[in-house]
C-alpha cells in the first residue's frame, strides 16, 4: 500500500479566511440601511439589497431586477445620462444628487456615490454603487432656506413700514387734530373725514407688513384659543356665502396661550377668507383646536426646532389647492394669486408674522385640486385665563407739562400743538441725546415723558434706562412705528406706563395722558 500526503492546511486556512469574508460583506451588503447596487452597462440590475427593495417600494428582489433603470427609476433619464457621462470620464462620482421615484411614483431625492466596473481589456461592463435617501432632509433643508429667506424680507418691510409708520403718524394725527377743531357742518370737515379713513387704511396695511417682521406690537396676555375662534366664525359665519359649510371641532378644556387676542383673530380670519377664496363654487371649512406635545421624535419639532406643549389649531378646506411652487411662496409680502385689485398679497405673510411673534410656527399641506390644510402650533402659557371687560376712557384737557422725545419733524411738530390746545405745557426734544440733556434741566417741572422708542444718537431703552437712574419715578409713554418688541417689554416691565402704536389719533393720546394722571389721582 503506497500513500501520499499532501498539507493543505493554508489552503483551509484561506479558504476559510475567503468564506468569512464572503460572508462578512454579504452581512454588511443585505444589513445595510443605504442602498447597495451592482447594474449592467445597459441598465439592468445585476444585484441590489433589501434597503434598495424598501425604498423603491417594490414587492421582491427579482421584480425589481427586470426593471429598466432608465425608464422605471429616474424622474428625468437624462438624469441618468448625465451620471454615466461623469462616471465614463472620470470612473466615480461622489454624493451625486438624482431625483428618482418609487414603485408608486412617488418622487425621493438621493445621493449616489457609485464607481464603473472594467474587464481585463478596459472596457467597462457595469456599475456599483450606494443609494442614499435625503428626501426628509432636503425638505428640512428648505424649510430652513425658507425660514431665513423670510426673516430676510421680514427686517427689509419692518424698516420700511417703521418709516412709512412716522410719515403717516403726522398725516393722520394732524387729519384728527383738525377734525377735533371742526364742525360736522363745516364744508371740509368730509375732506378731512376721508383723509383720516385714508390714511387709517395705509396704517393698517402697514400693521400687516409688521406683523411680518415681527416688529409689530402686542399685548400678550393669557387668551383662551376656542373662544378666538368662536368670536371669529360668529363673524364668518354671517359673511361667506351659505354654499360653503363650516365645520369646528374644538377640543374642550383646553389651557390658554400666551397672545395678542386680536392679531391672533385677524390670522385665523385671513386663514379663514383664503379657504373660502379656494372654494368658488362652495365647500367644507374645518377648524380643529387640539393639545399636541412635541419632542425631538415629532417631525413638527424638527421642522421648527421646537419643544413642549403646544395648542395646534388647524384650518383646512376642499377647494383647489396649490402646487410645489406656490407654496413655497404664500409667506411672502405682496405675493398673491388673486386677480389684481382682489388681494395686496399681505394675508398670509401678516399669518406667518403673527404666529412667529408669538413663539409658534405654521405649516401648509396642498396639492391641486386636494385642498389645503395649515397646522398653527401655539405655546401653551403658564398663565390662568382671565376674561376682563373693556374700560371706556373720555379724552378731556389738562394742565401737566408734557416732555415729547421725537425724531421725526412733523410728528414732533404736531403732537406738541395737539397738546398745547388741550393745556398742556410742551417741551420737546429731536433725538434721544437732547432728550437726555433737557431733561436734567426741567426734571422738577415735568410731569410724563413721551419717549420715541426708535431715534438717532441714543435710543429709547437708553434714554429710558438713563432717565430712571436720575428720577426712579419718572412718568414715561412710550411710542413706536417700529421696534423690538422684546425691548419695548423690558421697558415696560421696569415701569413705563404703555405704549402707544403709530400712527395714532390725537384723541388716543390724550386719552391716555388722562387715564394716567386722573389714575394716579384716584390711588391717591
């Protein structure tokens, strides 16, 4: 018997090395979350892995590879002529952006890192590759374009409206000045009468372009939201045409939000009137109120950086709907889709500033002919809910001495003659430096400041800041077309006592002149 032994112990050695390595990047190949692929240069799927079937949506491995590439995945196929001329030139690409779409048809944005496959002659005889899914991402990623684009426009209209606001304040005040001084039969008292409605009109589309950049001023206070919208579909309810039915689902008990009651029903109202402008020919309006909290798990809490416990109202109707495009628009200034003379295109945007300024954010739905659905999320307040009845004040005379801080001309010009013919005695002062100065010289003699929050040289909060530290019992109004609405508050809260928002009727203010000195009286 003749026997020959051979030692094959490295050749098991490498084959078991081969057949675990085999098997360490099949794990990894059908383990992976990004896609995975191996195609053929005339683009079939020679191979792909489960996160390839998932994302594609389709039912099997072998029904996606009888696909065609081109004609069944991409969007656009010169989509994928563009990739293959990159990858023939230069053998790989990297984090290439495609739109391709699903089973479904569905459109996903992904990013391809790929490389070609070459025989031994050089010719190249497929592709490999990784698919990555940035469909979410890419809608964060404009979310956040958006957001910075409208803060952008935001700071270009609240430096306009503030300077639009001064022009009209000396308008409108001497329109209600004269007014004041005049018979209701006197030949120019209807000229003057239309001037003021006039001039009220530019003054509240100004309050529009404010509440956009969110340098309008508010008087946030706890508001019940159910009763916001009831007071608002009372008035809806009695104005759009019948053919349209209102729906409201509010949910009851809920806690209050932190809100300008006002600014916040003049959203819902323009949410209300875009719907039923979405639905010509009549349809359903749905107002739902609801708690919702938010943590970084919830889609919301990522798209607007938020957290905690909110009130969400949603407002949605079954009228035409909008595309891609025109959604990406509807915050902005002056952008409208209405006929001319139907709409200045500052609804929404107001919508938008409104929900900003109050620590919210808002978010649409809407597809053609699919109606559209705006979720607003709403901080809940701390606060108790507190319902108060308004107080009606008379505007009379008085003999106080009045310091006005103004740097506007005609402004400072009018209010000082509006209060001198109702008694008071006036000193003025054109910009936060002067005020400053004169009021070390007439301190004992003055009874209440008029301080301009926005002036050249010193600013209201300094000159405030500085006028406490001589008199820590200094009378101040403040008055703004314009301004940080988180200033106004600190002053405020240090011990001013209002503030007035330009442009302003004269009777306004002397009306609360009155109201602060004849209070004091009365505590006293």
């Amino acid at each position: 018997m003749m026997a020959v032994f051979t030692d094959i112990t490295e050749r098991k050695k490498t084959e078991m090395a081969l057949q675990n390595s085999e098997a360490k990047y099949r794990s990894l190949f059908e383990e992976s979350q990004d896609v995975i692929y191996i195609s053929s240069a005339d683009g079939r799927l020679l191979d792909i892995n489960p996160a390839g079937i998932r994302m594609f949506g389709f039912e099997s491995k072998e029904e996606l590879l009888s696909i065609d590439i081109a004609t069944t995945l991409y969007v656009n196929p010169r989509d994928r002529q563009r990739s293959l001329e990159l990858l023939n030139k230069y053998d790989k690409i990297k984090d290439f952006e495609l739109e391709l779409k699903r089973k479904d048809g569905k459109h996903i944005t992904v990013i391809e890192t790929s490389s070609v496959i070459r025989n031994e002659n050089g010719e190249i005889t497929g592709y490999r590759g990784i698919l990555r899914d940035i469909t979410e991402r890419k809608k964060l990623e404009q979310q956040l374009f958006q957001a910075q684009k409208m803060e952008s426009i935001g700071t270009l209209a609240g430096g306009i409206a503030h300077d639009f606001n001064n022009i009209l304040g000396g308008i409108l005040g001497y329109a209600s000045f004269i007014k004041m001084k005049m018979q209701k039969n006197d030949p120019f008292y209807k000229y003057i009468n239309v001037m003021e409605r006039s001039a009220e009109r530019a003054a509240e589309l100004t309050s529009q372009l404010l509440a956009f950049s969110r340098g309008g001023n508010y008087k946030l206070e706890p508001v019940d939201l159910n009763e916001v919208v009831e007071e608002t579909l009372a008035i809806v309810e009695r104005t759009f045409d019948k053919s349209i039915e209102i729906r409201k689902e509010l949910s009851g008990d809920l806690p209050p939000v932190e809100a300008d009651s006002t600014q916040l029903q003049q959203a819902v109202m323009n949410l209300c009137v875009n719907a039923r402008d979405a639905m010509p020919a009549g349809g359903l309006l749905t107002i739902k109120t609801d708690e919702a909290h938010l943590d970084n798990n919830s889609f919301s809490f990522q798209a607007a950086g938020a957290e905690g416990d909110f009130l969400k109202l949603t407002v949605s109707d079954n009228g035409c709907g909008m595309d891609s495009e025109t959604l990406e628009k509807i915050y902005e200034p002056f952008f409208t889709t209405k006929e001319k003379g139907k709409g200045t295109g500052l609804g929404m945007s107001m919508v938008y500033g409104v929900i900003k300024s109050h620590g919210g954010f808002i978010s649409a739905d809407s597809s053609p002919g699919a109606g559209t659905t705006f979720h607003i999320f709403l901080p809940v307040s701390k606060k108790k809910y507190q319902r108060k009845l308004p107080e009606k004040i008379i505007p009379t005379s008085g003999h106080e001495v009045i310091f006005v801080i103004e740097d506007e001309e005609a402004l400072r010009t009018m209010i000082s003659e509006a209060l001198k013919s109702f008694g008071y005695e006036v000193i003025v002062a054109a910009d936060g430096l002067e005020g400053w100065e004169k009021f070390k010289e007439h301190r004992q003699r003055i009874d209440l400041v008029f301080l301009d929050m926005v002036m050249p040289r010193m600013v209201g909060l300094e000159v405030f800041q500085k006028l406490k530290s001589l008199d820590p019992l200094v009378r101040v109004l403040l008055t703004t077309g314009y301004s940080d609405s988180q200033k106004a508050q600190e002053i405020l809260n240090d011990g001013a006592l209002g503030l007035i928002n330009k442009p302003y009727l004269i009777p306004e203010l002397i009306a609360r002149l009155r109201e602060i000195f004849d209070g004091e009286k009365q505590t006293a």
